[in-house]
C-alpha cells in the first residue's frame, strides 16, 4: 500500500510515484523510508547551524542587528522543530 508523505495516509489515484492524499486531498508523492528522511532532517539541522553560527559572529549595523536577530529566531524555531521530528521518529523506530 502506498501512503503519502504528507498526511501517511492513503495514496488514491497512485501513479508514477503521485497519488491524491486521502486525508487533505492533496497530490502527494508516496512516504519515503524513515531512515532517508532522518538523514535529510540531519543533513537540514547541521546547514541551520551552521548558518546560525556565521549570523552570530556576523558584524552588523543597528539596522541590520534587528534582522539578524529574526533570522537567527526563525532559524532557532526550524532547528526546534526539527529536533522534535527527530526524537518522535526514534520514540517510534525504538516501539
């Protein structure tokens, strides 16, 4: 059965690697195994902070300070979230 990388519920209409999302009705493409997706969510949190380390030790006007400061929040709130998707995906592998 193929399930969709949005909702993991059932692909309809599945084709070529597409399908409608049974849940969200959405074109989705099939979920891909865990293991690619840790390594892509490692792969992104490991870019966000290195990313969070050059705005850090970037020097800036007063102006510029400001934007940096919401940069290096947004980045904090993707790695946050990211950290969360990781420890749910190794509470289920562990079950």
């Amino acid at each position: 059965m193929n399930n969709s990388e949005c909702c993991d519920a059932t692909l309809l209409n599945y084709n070529d690697g597409l399908g409608i999302c049974s849940d969200c009705k959405e074109w989705a493409g099939q979920h891909k195994d865990d293991n690619m997706n840790k390594e892509t969510l490692n792969k992104i949190s490991a870019l966000l902070s290195e990313a969070r380390t050059l705005l850090d030790d970037m020097e800036t006007t007063e102006h510029d300070d400001d934007i940096r400061e919401n940069w290096i929040y947004q980045i904090e709130t993707l790695e946050t979230e990211i950290d969360s998707v990781l420890k749910t995906m190794n509470k289920e592998t562990e079950t």
